[in-house]
C-alpha cells in the first residue's frame, strides 16, 4: 500500500507540471546604459551596457570584451548596443553581462591609446595592459553595485577582446573564476595576414607565465584572421608557460569562422560555452528568451513580415509605430529608447497623419511605457 501511496504521489506532481508547463512564461530581462568611471577615460567614462535577469538578487559578473576592426575608422561605428544578443546569452544563463567599450571604440573615448604601433614590429603587451586596465575599471564599477556581484564572475572576448581577456587572467582580478576567448588574437591587417606574429606568439606566451584561471579558447578551422595554425602557436605558448585553456578547433562557419562568436552564430558557439560552464561547476538554468510579440492586427503578408524584422533585429532601443489604415514605422540601435519611440513615429507618419506606438524593445508600448526610465529598460 505504501507502494501504491508513492506511485500515486509521482503521478500528481508529474500532471502538475505537465499542466503547469503551457503557462509559462518566458524569462524577463533587465537592461542598461551606463558609463564606467575611469580617470584616464576623462570625465565622459567609457560607453558600456548592462543586461542581466530582472530579479532582484545578485547576479555574477559576465564581463564581455569586443574585438578591434582592420579599418581604424570603423571603430567610431561601433556600439555596445550592438552587442545586445549576445549578452543575452550570458544572461539567459544567470549572469549579469556587462557589454564595455575600450578607450578608443564607440563613444569611449581615448583615440589610439591601444596602438601596436607599427606592423611589421607589433607591441601587443603595451596594447594588451591599455586593455586589461579598461577592464578592471568596469569591474571596479560593478562591485559597488546591489545587482551584481564579482564573485563567481567570468570574462569572455572575441578577438582583441579575447586576447584582452587572457591578459585580464594573468593579472587575475579576485572573484574571476573562468574565461573564455572566441577567435583570440590582434593585428590581422587582412586575410592570413597578421603584424609580427611572432611577437604575438610571445605576448601570449607570457601571460601564461602567470594566468592560471580556467580558460576556453575557441578557433574555427576556418577563421580568416587567425588561421588555424597561428591559434595553435599562441595556445601552445600559452600553455607551455603554464597557462591553463581547453583549446577547441570549431568547424567552419561562414565564410569567414572569425565571425562565429555572433548573433547568428549562437547554436554553434553556446554549447561550448554550456559544457564548458558545466565543467566549472558554473552551470544555471537556461532561461528562456523573450516572448515574441503578436504581430498588429489589420496587417497584411508584407507589414507582418516587416514586424518580423522588427523582432528579429538585437539592437536596443527599438520601437515600432502603427497607424489605423495599416502604416507603421520603425527604428533600431537609437541612443535611447525615447529616441527610438521619436523616430519610429517620425517614420511611421512619413505615410499617415497619424500613429501610435506599438512596441517598445521587447515589449507592448503600454506595457513598456510603465517600465522603463530614463537610463533602463525592461525586456520581455
């Protein structure tokens, strides 16, 4: 009878939860836009951008690192919002991902104060310690905060991002338990072409002379930057020294693999990063995405497939703008999302007198509107 009384209990909880499940909803998520404080970054600071679950707890630290483009000029361009999709994998897992901008890129300023200088004779130690000092200054700036904590913290870079990550693990910071590079490495000038690679081999050879946090460096076999034999002489400086990484040669991606650590790239990159945080004993929950949102009502083929782009796009802030006779408008990757609501309306009446929002970022104006502030906003 005890039996049957244990049998019947598993029973219920498993009916519970298999009526429970078709009512859950999707995970929500907090964003930011800060400026970190940092002397040398002048009163402006550096640009950087926060995403993390919209609990109330602390949430570890994922601080992420970009990587540098060939073309100088392009570093004006580029946008910690732009970044937005991926930090959401980082916090979809548990953590608050903190996007920062080195001096020099976006709107952070410091023009060419990670310079390598000249190619052929390439300094990166320099440009790795400019690095690595932006770093510890957006580290410094999260643990004074009550939502984010640096214990258990992680850092994960693409690029130049990754190879200031590995120069941030040789100079631990406390609380840095785990890092990740993705396709690290600086001064690829174009296809297989890279300034003074042995330097480079060098620089990563001696940070492993000190860096001893656990580390997962990943390379696709046909990553147009680093090629596939370079990686393995700056994994095998690395590690000769002392460094501690799992190196993984990814399979191609596109149709250059440099790209794979991205937006589009996520089933080919999460898993690594997943098995990788298991193995540390990092390992949450994966929490779901925001909910898609039902599309206008009246819209045709064409404006529905047009709001699927609208959702598609990651670039905060967004909005998207209706009108009654079926016109709409919308704009991503503004400055704020008070810029983002002013724009998309100014496009949607470009073709009706009159429009209202629809959409804010991830959620139903109304329901937006209640949520955000002039610095944060709410992403369902």
């Amino acid at each position: 009878m005890a039996l049957f009384h244990r049998l019947l209990f598993v029973l219920i909880a498993w009916l519970a939860m298999a009526l429970a499940a078709p009512h859950a909803r999707a995970a929500e998520f907090y964003t930011e836009d800060l400026r970190i404080p940092m002397a040398e970054a002048g009163p402006q600071g550096l640009e950087a951008f926060l995403v993390r679950p919209a609990g109330t707890k602390r949430y570890p630290l994922a601080l992420l690192s970009h990587g540098s483009p060939r073309d100088y000029d392009d570093r004006a361009t580029m946008s910690a919002h732009k970044y937005y999709g991926i930090a959401l994998e980082y916090a979809r897992r548990g953590f608050a991902a903190l996007i920062v901008m080195r001096r020099g890129y976006g709107t952070s300023p410091g023009g060419r104060v990670d310079s390598v200088g000249g190619c052929a004779n390439a300094a990166y130690l320099p440009a790795a310690a400019v690095a690595v000092a932006d770093l510890r200054a957006a580290i410094d700036a999260m643990a004074r905060r009550a939502d984010v904590t640096t214990t258990g913290m992680i850092a994960a870079g693409h690029s130049a991002g990754g190879l200031a990550t590995v120069a941030l693990t040789a100079q631990a910071p406390p609380g840095l338990v785990a890092a990740i590079s993705f396709a690290g490495g600086r001064g690829s000038r174009d296809d297989d072409d890279v300034c003074n690679p042995d330097g480079l081999v060098q620089a990563f050879a001696s940070f492993g002379k000190t860096s001893r946090v656990p580390m997962l460096w990943v390379y696709a076999t046909n990553d147009l930057f680093f090629s596939p034999d370079l990686a393995r002489r700056l994994y095998d400086g690395f590690r000769t020294s002392g460094g501690n990484a799992k190196f993984i040669a990814a399979p191609p991606y596109g149709d250059d693999g440099h790209y794979l650590y991205s937006v589009e790239g996520r089933p080919q990159w999460t898993p690594f990063v997943d098995a990788f945080l298991r193995e540390r004993g990092l390992g949450h929950d994966i929490l779901s995405p925001p909910d898609p949102l039902p599309p206008p009502s009246g819209f045709n083929d064409a404006a529905r497939a047009e709001f699927s782009r609208y959702l598609a796009s990651t670039m905060p802030h967004k909005a998207f703008a209706v009108s009654p006779n079926g016109g709409y408008g919308w704009r991503s990757g503004r400055t704020t999302t008070d810029d983002a609501q002013r724009d998309s309306l100014a496009a949607c009446m470009k073709w009706s007198p009159t429009c209202t929002l629809y959409a804010v970022d991830d959620r139903l104006a109304g329901a937006a509107q209640k949520t955000s502030t002039d610095q944060s906003s709410r992403a369902r």
